[in-house]
C-alpha cells in the first residue's frame, strides 16, 4: 500500500484518522490499536514532537493558535483516503474496526457518512455496549447520536465545503447535519468498532458550547422545513420541533362499543372509557380543528351517546357497525366515513395528558414522505407502555414496555423525536391519502396486530413512521375489548411479513 492510493492492496478502502494535537501517548496509544489492521493512515495535526516514524503516520502543519476547524482542514489536506475520520481525545478503534468497515461497505457502496456501535468502560470496569439506531435525520436534529467512530467520504467532505469555521466545538454535528440536507448515504455498521475509555452521554457537549449547538440547529431546521429549537443541553438532547403547516382538519376515528362499564370502585356509578377520553378532547386539547367518528356497535348505551353528542355537537359524527368484531373493519369504516386530510386513529381507553399533542403528532405527520406519527403512551401505573413498535426475531412489541415514566430510555431515547418501524394504532395520525393507498387495515387480523400490519404496509410503499415524547397520553389498555392474542394472528403477521420482521437489535427486547 501506498499513501497516495485511497485503497489498500486487498481492495479495502483506505480509512485516514485524524488526530488533533494529540501527545505522543496518544500517538502511541492509537497506532498500538492500529497496528496490525490493513487500509490505515494516521493524520497527525500536532509538533513534531508527538510524531511517530511509523510509515503510516503523515505530519499535518498548523500554527499553535490554529482553530479546531483551521486544524482539520489540514489534517483532510494531507489525507489520502477515501474516508476521513476525526478522531476524538480519547479511545480507540477495535482491532477488527477497518476489516469490518470493509466487509460492510458493499452493502451501501454510495456511503457518504458511516458510523458504528461502541462500547465504553464503566467506573467498576464493567463494559457498556452502546447500540445505535439506524439512519435517523429527524433524531439527528435532536441528538448527535453518530458517537465517537465516525466516517465521511473524502470527496463528499469537499462537496460539503469541509467543516463549518462559525461551529466551534461542534464541527462533526454541523457537517453531519449538513450531510442530511444534501441526503447524503449515510450507513450505520452495528458492531461495536470503537472502544472509549469511560462511559459518557451520548453526543454530549460542554457547556460553553451550547450556543453554537442552538446556531447549528437552527440553520439546519431552516434548511429543511422550519421548525424551533426550544432548548439545548449538554446531555447532548435537544428539544427541537417541526412546525405544524396550516390548520388542516384531523379526523379523530373512535371504534368503540360506546357502552357503560362497571364502576371505577364500589359503590360508584357505571363508568365510561369513552366519555372520559372525550372529556379530555374537549378540556385538555388545544388543537381545534378536529371531528370525531365513532364508529358504533349496533347496541351501544344511548346516555354514552348522548354526552358524546353534548360534548361535541356538530364536531361528532356517528357511524354505525352492524358486523361480528373486527378492529380493523371498524378503522376502515371510519376513515372512510372521515373527511379530514388527516385521520387520528384513537383507543376509546386514553386520556389525554399533554394539551399540545395533536400539533406535535400533526407536525411529523406532515414531514415529506412521513406516513404516520405516534406517541408515548403510559400505564395506568405511570410505566410506559408504548415508544414506537419494534420488530425483532419474528416477532412485534412495544418499544420501552413497562419501564418506569421518566426514564431515558436506551442513549435518551425516550427524551427525543425519532424514526421508528411503526406506532400504535391506539393512538397515530397519518395522512388519509396514505392510509387509502396502503389499502387501509387488513380484516385478517380483527383483534391483533392488524396495526403492525398497517405499518408494515406503509413501511413497504416507502413512507416513514415517526414517533414524538411531546405528544403524551394515558392507555388503560385492553378496558373495552378483548386483549388475547390468538396464534392464528401471529402465523397470519409472519406469513405476511416475514422478512420485515427481523429489525437490528437495539432496542432490549422484553423478556
């Protein structure tokens, strides 16, 4: 091999490292991780001092009172491979890091941007593995979730106009950011290729950076479709949001039964799941251009009608369901019997919590190529019960099931808006105009499952599903119908999509 050639004699393409003003242990501490490994250059941007007379490692010139970003321009200007990667103060690459790399590239050979899973070592010398999600541009507005191993190709570094001099401190995020906007191919390797020296926040910032964090984010939003960045932090979770385009009518699709159940406690009167879900429409939310369908058993309790009808008045439209059950046929009916551009497909068991809900779901539903939005849903005993589906193995759950409100989540998870595989048919908003192309719920599933299903179909005609901590309900699940699973629902899911259900691991999977 050859500095001058961007791969090595096996075809590998050539990965130079940067290392900014590193010391000499440094120097030694990164080649000892290297060595060994084929398709490697090490780009020192530092004195003379810290050198190694490795054949590999190339000096970089830049004065003593140089910027971060004045440092990595020389550092690319003397690279020679195909990708650059900036390396950060501490860790190192694993010893299989480039083989790997190589091995993975040709399954997304137009790689702009590629990034790994890592691990870190704990205070008591435990390690941590930090799985990471998938490409995510919305989640990426929200976290710098790349971490620590992070490549871009060489000529699309120069396209991008090399890193950003107004981002000190935040070079990585911007260029990645900027990456998004240009819709760079962006290849997420989930294997853990970097090893940091201990655990940290993923895509934290010190604190005297934040400034440049909200500039960044800023001009990101702005270039792709507004939004606001409400705050930064230096956990790296930053509460950004997309804006809500006009007042469009979102028709709130209700199957229900609209009968009385028994009493909440002795003694106390017939309650109404439904009832009280609509009490919260009313009160709590602050999106107005709403109409509900209920779609009606034939048998319902004309007092439950008749408040509902109080509540509402010329917003509530009634559609009667004269079938054997079927969740899914009852959708259907509703969204058909809908006239909004945007159908909210909602359990009659919910409570509403955050008064906004609506607009934070409407916001990414009107996302370009979005297909549907969900939201976080808890337990009656405040754990959560639903932050996105998530299919693995086989088989479909809810991502966080039952772990306690308030938790992060795997790397903030829970804290932040982000890409997912699909969302709850208890409660999501999409674009009717998706759901009618899709062909709607399939009535093979009239119990379980026939969301996943839904999602899945939206998945396969292109469409992304999204899902937001902001919007923020209460699910009594399972208080108005009948919850069993039934194994003829499950071998129906998996002869239909089989090969959708195996998504990477990186949501734990309940046990």
């Amino acid at each position: 091999m050859t500095t001058a050639s961007t791969r090595d004699a096996a075809g590998a393409p050539l990965v130079s490292f940067l290392a900014i003003r590193p010391d000499a242990g440094r120097v030694g501490d990164l080649l000892a991780s290297l060595d060994g490994q084929s398709a490697w250059q090490l780009v020192v941007v530092a004195p003379s001092e810290a050198l190694s007379a490795h054949p590999r490692v190339v000096r970089a010139e830049a004065s003593a009172t140089a910027t971060d970003a004045e440092a990595i321009d020389a550092g690319v200007a003397r690279a020679t491979g195909r990708f650059v990667s900036v390396l950060p103060d501490a860790g190192v690459p694993s010893a299989d890091a480039l083989q790997t790399i190589a091995d993975w590239l040709p399954l997304a050979p137009d790689a702009a941007v590629v990034y790994t899973d890592e691990s870190a070592v704990r205070a008591d010398g435990g390690i941590d593995v930090v799985l990471k999600q998938g490409p995510a541009p919305e989640r990426l507005r929200c976290q710098f979730y790349y971490g620590d191993l992070l490549l871009f190709r060489r000529d699309v570094l120069a396209d991008l106009g090399g890193v950003a001099h107004d981002a000190a401190g935040v070079e990585l995020y911007d260029l990645s950011l900027r990456a998004v906007q240009r819709a760079a191919v962006t290849l997420h390797i989930p294997r853990v290729l970097f090893e940091a020296p201990a655990v940290r926040s993923i895509g934290a910032f010190a604190e005297d950076r934040l400034d440049t964090v909200r500039t960044v984010l800023e001009r990101h939003l702005l270039a792709t479709g507004g939004g606001t960045v409400r705050s930064v932090s230096a956990d790296g979770v930053h509460v950004t949001v997309r804006p809500v385009h006009g007042e469009p009518l979102v028709s709130i699709v209700i199957p229900t039964q609209a009968r009385f159940s028994a009493p909440l406690h002795a003694g106390g009167a017939p309650h109404s799941y439904l009832l009280h879900a609509l009490r919260g429409l009313v009160e709590k939310t602050s999106y107005r251009n709403i109409e509900v369908v209920l779609v009606v058993d034939t048998d319902p309790d004309d007092a439950v009608i008749a408040e509902a009808r109080s509540l509402l008045g010329e917003r509530l439209v009634v559609v009667d369901f004269d079938l054997p059950f079927n969740f899914a046929a009852k959708a259907n009916r509703g969204v058909l019997n809908a006239v909004g551009d945007y159908i909210l497909m909602l359990n009659d068991d919910v409570e509403v919590i955050t008064p906004d809900w609506i607009e934070s779901l409407l916001a990414l539903a009107q996302l370009p190529g979005a297909g549907m939005a969900g939201c976080m849903l808890y337990y009656e005993d405040d754990t959560i019960q639903h932050g996105g589906h998530h299919y693995w193995m086989g088989s479909p759950t809810h991502i966080g099931l039952q772990v306690p409100r308030g938790s992060a989540g795997p790397q903030h998870a829970f804290e932040v808006e982000r890409e997912v595989g699909g969302v709850t048919a208890a409660c999501s908003l999409f674009p009717r105009a998706v759901y009618l192309e899709v062909g709607g719920m399939t009535t093979l599933l009239p119990g379980a499952f026939n969301d996943v299903d839904f999602c899945l179909k939206v998945a396969e005609h292109g469409y992304q599903a999204y899902w937001t901590p902001h919007a923020e309900l209460y699910h009594f699940e399972s208080k108005t119908r009948d919850a069993r699973v039934r194994a003829y629902e499950l071998e129906t899911l998996g002869r239909r999509w089989r090969h959708r259900l195996h998504q990477p691991q990186y949501w734990p999977f309940p046990e």
